[in-house]
C-alpha cells in the first residue's frame, strides 16, 4: 500500500507530482533510519525494528524506481527542450545525476549495516558510529538534491514538458512499478 504525506497525493497524470510526493516518502524514511540509527549500539526495541525493516526495503525497492524515473524519463526529455527557461533546470542535472550515484553507494552501506543490526539485534560502537555517519551524509545529500528538484527542475518541468511527453512519462513510471 502506498504511503501518502500530507493531504494531497498525485496520480501517474502528474508525474513531477508524483516525483514531488516521493520525496516527501524519501525523508519520512530516512528521519526514521536517523532515529534507528541513534539506538543501533542498544538492543533494537520492536518498534524500531520494523522502522529499519521498513525504510531499508523502501530504499531497496522504491527508491531505486524513483531514480529511474528521473534520469530514464524526466532529464532526457528536458535536455531535448531548446527552451531558456529550462536553462537553469538543465545546468542542473549532471549534479543531480552524480546525487543519485553517491546515494546509491551510501544506500548500500547503510543496507548492509541495517541488516546487520537486524540481525544481531544491535551494532557495535563502531559499527553503529559509521551507520550514523551514513544515514547523516545521506541526509545531507537528500536534502540539496530534494530542495533543487522541487524548488527548480519539477516545476519547469511542469511548465514547459508538452502534455504527449507528460504521458509518456507517466506511462513509464507506471511501468516500472508493475
């Protein structure tokens, strides 16, 4: 079941919505891997099990979905568009581009540690200082990158993608989530 913040959610017709709300899903996950990871060095209560359970498949699952969405269907297109009010969108998308790998690594660690803590029920001190240091240097890259797409790329996006393109995109999102 999807998991909706706030009072709107957007429909697969609005695709930079739909980018918009998963970001809203990417912080509500990592605030609980930052709250995690602040008891990983005690034993793990129930509730912060599942709370780790839940936003390590949801970085496992989803979030990878979500990356795809941009650099496979939204930035190709905008860098098609010959218009100058993408210009400042467009210089944008390389940085982006390099977020999403430098997550990908950071993902990948934290996965590692998360299940390790999952499965001895606590980390060591070292292992539990590297797992914050982790979920705090994706906090941080989430932050500008998150703030730069909503705040700049979606909303040109919304502007100036033609409607044929919107559906495409929004075709392919869905897709990838069968």
């Amino acid at each position: 079941m999807p998991v909706q913040i706030g009072a709107k959610s957007h429909s697969f017709s609005e695709p930079t919505g739909l980018l918009s709300d998963c970001h809203r899903r990417i912080e509500m996950f990592l605030a609980s891997l930052g709250r995690v990871a602040a008891l990983s060095d005690k034993p793990l209560p129930n509730d912060a099990r599942a709370a780790l359970e839940a936003a390590l498949r949801y970085f496992r699952d989803a979030a990878p979905k979500h990356t795809a969405d941009e650099e496979q269907s939204l930035f190709p297109r905008l860098r098609k568009l010959h218009d100058p009010s993408v210009k400042a969108a467009l210089e944008t998308l390389e940085l982006l581009e390099r977020d999403h790998r430098q997550a990908d690594l950071l993902h990948a660690e934290a996965d590692a540690l998360g299940r390790k803590c999952l499965a001895e029920g606590r980390l060591s001190e070292t292992d539990a200082d590297q797992f914050r240091r982790t979920i705090s240097q994706l906090a941080s890259v989430y932050k500008d990158h998150i703030h730069i797409e909503d705040e700049l790329v979606f909303p040109v996006a919304g502007r100036v993608l033609s409607e044929t393109d919107k559906a495409a995109i929004a075709t392919e999102m869905a897709a990838r989530r069968k």
